[in-house]
C-alpha cells in the first residue's frame, strides 16, 4: 500500500494536462487498494473461497 500512496503523491505533482487526468488515476488507485486488500483477505481467510481457481469458476 505505500507504493501506491507514493504513486499519488508522485502523480499529484505533475502539471495537469486533461481535466479528467486526476479522476482517472484516483479511479485506479482506487483499484489497485481493492486488489491489494482482496488479495490480503483471500490469504488471511482461504476457507472462505475469496478466489476461485480458474477450473473452479468456468461453467462448461
């Protein structure tokens, strides 16, 4: 998680070239917390079937 608040703090000091730059890259951020987090939820809880494997989640 320090990465990505060095990221933010990297990318807010950036000139603005686009009005929808700085949503777009909060947006991410945003996404890359919620991966983080998922993936740290689905190693601390594994019976709780967070993550299914690839041959578990296919329906053929």
């Amino acid at each position: 998680m320090n990465h990505i608040g060095a990221a933010y703090t990297a990318f807010a000091e950036l000139d603005v070239y686009h009005p929808s730059d700085h949503d777009e890259f909060v947006h991410h951020v945003h996404a890359m917390g919620r991966i983080v987090m998922a993936r740290a939820a689905s190693r601390g809880h594994p019976e709780r079937g967070w993550i299914k494997a690839p041959s578990q989640s296919q329906t053929r």
